[in-house]
C-alpha cells in the first residue's frame, strides 16, 4: 500500500489562526450565523479524559453511577465541536466563541467561552508517525473474567494496528514482571507469532501497577533518541493497586520523568469496578490520555478507527492566561487538568493536545457585574510548543455581542457548535447535583434537579436536531428510568 504523508513531514512551522464571530443580540433564545468555512476535516482535544464510559457502562448494566464519576471533559470529549471560521490549514488552529445561559449547577447566567481546537490534516492523506510502543498489561486477580478477556481483545486489535515499522513490547504483571514480547518490529511473521502469544494471557496474582509500568518505559526508552518516531507506553488495567506503591503520586513522578525524556502514557480502563480516579491522575501530564473501554464498541472506536490518532500528539505544554475585562468576573473552568487564578487572572495547563476524529473544546465560564456589561468578555493569551519543541504563542478576545440586557430568561449563542458546549455541560453539571443530592439522602431535590436538566437539555435538542445530542437525551432518560 503507497505510504502516506507523514506527520512529521508536514508540521513545518507552525501557526495558530483565530476564529472570532462576532453578531446581533438577541432576546430569549437566540443564535448568530458565523461566516467563513467549517474547519479542517479533522479535529484535536486536550489530553486527559477522551470519554464518558465509565458512566455510561454502569447506566446499561442498571446501575446509578457516582457522580464523582462523570466529568465535564469526558462528555466534550465524545462530540464534535467546531469553532467556525477560516479552514484550519496548519496542525493545530484555535479559536473562542461566546454564549450567554444560565449554569445547571448554580442558575447564574454567566458568559460561557469556548476554546476550541480544530487541526488542518485530512484524514484521507494523514499518516501517523511510526510508533516505538510498549504495552503493559495488568494480569492480576481482580482482572479475572470478563476483563482479562477485554484487555486480550484490546491488544490484539492494537496489533493489527501496527506495520513492519513500529517497534512493540508487551509486558504483563501483577505482583511480579513477565516479558510477553521483547522490543521487535511488527512485520507479518512477527505479527502472527505475537497474536498467538497474546491469547495465552490469564489473570493471577496481587497488583503492582508501578512495576510493569517501569518495565514499559525501560524498553521504551532504549529507542528515545530517534526523533523520527514516536514513543508510548499503553496500560492497560482497572487500576485496582494492592501492594507496592498504590497511590497516583508514585506513578506520576515516574509518569512526568518519561515524558520530560519524550515518552508519553496512555491509560486505558477496565471494568466497572475500575479505579477512575488514579487512571485519570497518571493521565495528567505531557503526553497522557486516558479511555474507558466499556464494551466491544469501544473497542472497534479506539483500536480499529482511531488508534492512529490517540498516539498522535500535536501540541505540548498549552498554557493559557486569561484575563477578565472590566464588565466581567471569572466563575469556572471546564475541559481542563489544571487551572489556578491569580490577582483576577486565569492561568490555564494543558500539558497535550492530541489529533482527533473530534473537535475538542475548553470551557471558561464569567459573572457579569451588571445586567449590561459591555461586549469584549476575556483576553486570552496562548502558548505551547510544537512536537520539534519551536514554540508558539497568539493572542485572540471573547466578545459577546449581545444588546439585550442579561435578564431571567435571556440566552445567547455566537454559533452552533457553543451551544453544543452549553447543553453538554449543563447536562453534566445538572447530571452530578442531582446524584449529588441522591447520595446525600435527598431523594426529592435529587429528582427536581434531573427533572429541570431533562427538560432544559431537551429544548437544545429540539432546537438543533443534533444526532449527538439525541443520544445524551436518551442516556438521561436511562439515567432517569434508575433513580
């Protein structure tokens, strides 16, 4: 098969364009019609959670979820959410659009800024980067059953995703190491012998997730000097830790020293009894994603059509301050691992941005200090490297530009793809405070709260006619169907 354009060959030097609309206000609900093309065939996301599937596995076996178990990230994650302008003709173009609506969590009606990611590849002429990849895979007690026999499928199907220019490892603990695959390229007779190994894979054995994950990244390392390929660590576990070292902070370390020497860790999850939490803590850091594989759809998503971009990284070290105009306060932060405030001013740490079927977004939410604020909402100002390390920065503003004053009742939209954003994060928002009240013994708030964010997320759907979207409303109505 013809070898296609190479990533690395066409990052070249690098650019970020913004897309800015800026329209009529509007009484009740109301959405301007932005100009310019639809971006770039493909899209981009920050790292952390790709996904909400954890809590949508435990919704189809019957249970109620945690709402520790859902994040607002996750669920942008799995939609399309493109800032319109100009088609994004570089790797990564960013760009903000503005929203006015009332927050499911507070009922204040605040700003809602969206930052969004979209990149110029196409996917008929991209080409990953070859891979030096070490997949580590937990073989312990608790993985016994339907897991172990998930986490066999997953690497099989990761292997079919590998020519004879990637080099893999694979290895395989619990409370101790065994090499499954030494360090080897992928050509056909390798191919068949390591599909063969792989069926073998039983679970047994007490946890110690740091162990396999040193032997990971030891056989990774040994190639890190090439530049012309990419370097990762796959783990595969219900991060369920026993013995050794259990708590995140001591795969963290051990995570962010690898990745300062190039190597980036995927985390995948396992089981619904997985321990979210310290997947998605490893996760945070340059290089780091983590999925949640349910079911054997989730499989087929991740490992069959886009296994090639959830190893592609395309940013590293995003960095964005924002600061808040006059008429307007900072509230929250979503879609982000890390966000602090200093004297007014928002510091935002995206440690990666990674290639995506989807357009990913970041949510800023701001109070207006009076019912008529003027239009300009925040200044951001943006940094991160490219993956030759060349960095980049622009800077673009968040206007609302609205004239109607910010009464009960009052929303705004700059496009479609913003109120996209607003619906599933209110839904997520609205989502937790009703679990929230479950968990506390309210049975009654619980069920006003999930009443309130059903109806106020069906009105979107109605409205925008969204196949996404229709398919969060019946996951609510599942949800709903169990409390």
């Amino acid at each position: 098969m013809a070898r296609k354009r190479s990533l690395l060959s066409v990052l070249g030097p690098l650019a970020v364009i913004v897309f800015i609309a800026v329209g009529a206000g509007c009484s009740a609900a109301s959405m301007d019609a932005a100009s310019g093309a639809p971006p770039g065939s493909m899209g981009a996301t920050p790292g952390g959670a790709q996904d909400a599937g954890l809590f949508r596995a435990k919704i189809a076996r019957g249970e109620v979820p945690r709402s520790d178990e859902l994040h607002v990230e996750g669920m942008l994650a799995e939609h399309d959410l493109p800032v319109l302008g100009e088609p994004c003709t570089r790797a990564l173009c960013l760009g903000s659009a503005t929203a006015i609506a009332a927050g499911a969590d507070d009922g204040d009606r605040t700003a809602w800024v969206q930052l969004g990611f979209s990149t110029g590849f196409d996917a008929a002429t991209f080409k990953r980067p070859d891979l030096d990849l070490s997949v580590v895979v937990d073989r312990s007690g608790s993985m016994a059953g339907e897991k172990i026999v998930a986490a066999r499928d997953a690497v099989r199907k990761l292997v079919g995703q590998l020519g004879p220019r990637d080099r893999l490892s694979i290895v395989l603990f619990d409370d101790k190491v065994d090499v499954l695959v030494s360090p080897t390229f992928v050509d056909d007779t390798n191919k068949e012998r390591i599909l063969g190994q792989i069926v073998g894979i039983e679970a047994r054995g007490a946890t110690n997730i740091e162990l396999g994950l040193s032997k990971g990244y030891a056989f990774t390392e040994q190639d890190v000097a090439s530049t012309a390929r990419s370097h990762r660590v796959m783990l595969l576990t219900d991060a369920l830790p026993n013995i050794g070292s259990t708590d995140a902070g001591s795969f963290i370390g051990m995570a962010r020293t690898y990745a300062a020497k190039g190597i980036g860790l995927t985390a995948f999850g396992i089981g619904l009894d997985f321990g979210q939490q310290l997947a998605h803590d490893i996760s945070q850091v340059r290089g780091g994603a983590y999925f949640f594989l349910q079911d054997e759809e989730k499989l087929r998503t991740v490992f069959d059509r886009d296994f090639d971009y959830l190893v592609t990284p395309i940013a590293y070290d995003m960095k964005v301050s924002v600061g808040a105009q006059t008429s307007w306060t900072f509230s929250t932060a979503y879609g982000v691992p890390s966000a602090s405030l200093t004297d007014g001013r928002l510091a935002l740490n995206v440690p990666t941005v990674f290639l995506s079927r989807n357009k990913g977004a970041i949510v800023l939410r701001y109070a207006p200090k009076s019912t008529t604020p003027e239009a300009p909402v925040a200044h951001l100002a943006i940094d991160y490297q490219k993956v030759d390390g060349t960095p980049v920065h622009q800077e673009l503003d968040a206007t609302y530009g609205g004239k109607a004053p910010l009464t009960d009742g009052f929303e705004w939209y700059q496009q479609v793809g913003v109120r996209k954003v607003v619906a599933l994060s209110n839904w997520v928002l609205g989502v937790k405070k009703a679990l929230q009240a479950r968990e506390s013994g309210d049975p009654a708030e619980a069920k006003k709260r999930i009443g309130e964010t059903r109806a106020a997320f069906a009105a979107h759907v109605t409205e925008l006619g969204d196949e996404g979207l229709k398919t969060e409303l019946l996951l609510l109505d599942r949800l709903i169907a169990l409390m």
